[in-house]
C-alpha cells in the first residue's frame, strides 16, 4: 500500500469513528428507557430501551430536523438564544422551550406551562407539569 493509499484509508477510518457522546433516559422508577448517541456535529441518533433504532436528528446551524427509523421527517426545533421552539412536520408550532441557567421550562401550544427540567452536572431530570418526577438522563 502506498502512502497516499494510506493516507486515505487514515482519513476513511478516522470519519467513520467520530467521537460521540451517549445519554441514557430513564423512569422515575430508575429503569432504562433508551438512549441517544450524538456525535460531534451535534446528530443523534435515538435507541429504545431494548437497544433497537428508532429515529435520528440532524442539526444545521439553529435548526435541529427530526427523522423516523424509516428516515421519514418527523418535525423539528429552532433555537433562538434561550428559546427553542418546535414544529411538526407540517411546520405548525408545537411549543417550546425556554432555558435559564440550568433550568428549562416547557410550554405547550397555546403557551401553557408543560413542565420542567433542571440539569446538575451530566444529568438531567424532568419534572411534569404538576412538578412530578417523571426521569432522568444522564
């Protein structure tokens, strides 16, 4: 093998093993739920709790497109500054999102409150709208 032969399978192999960071969500019971894999470009993909495929997102610049298994578009989330809003896929608003610190509040449709995440460190736990726990990620 050459040098620019394998200079290339170099660059090949280094693509194809991209550092990616995985979360994993769980109950309030402390099961397993699922997980994410997300790379360094900020694309993720989502697994199920038994491990199988179940959808992918992909990110441009403040706009995140969420796709299906089948790789169907699914919807997708606009970040602006603090607030992130999200649409289905026929682009009619959905809600939203809105950070301060470490602390995210959701927001149905019609602006009511949806509940809350408060992140510590790598974890992540969400709170209904009624303040429940309903899990975790980490």
């Amino acid at each position: 093998m050459n040098v620019r032969s394998f200079s290339l399978l170099i660059l090949l192999l280094a693509a194809l093993h991209t550092p990616c960071m995985a979360d994993y969500f769980y109950s309030s019971s402390g099961s397993q739920i699922g997980r994410v894999e997300t790379d360094s470009s900020g694309n993720a993909r989502y697994y199920g709790k038994s491990g199988s495929f179940i959808g992918s997102s992909r990110k441009s610049g403040n706009t995140v497109r969420y796709y299906d298994k089948s790789g169907s578009f699914k919807g997708s989330a606009q970040t602006s500054g603090s607030t992130t809003r999200y649409y289905d896929k026929s682009g009619s608003y959905k809600g939203s999102a809105n950070q301060s610190g470490s602390a995210t509040r959701y927001y149905d449709s019609r602006g009511s409150y949806a509940g809350s995440a408060q992140s510590s460190g790598s974890s992540t736990r969400y709170y209904d709208k009624s303040g429940s726990y309903k899990g975790s990620k980490r």
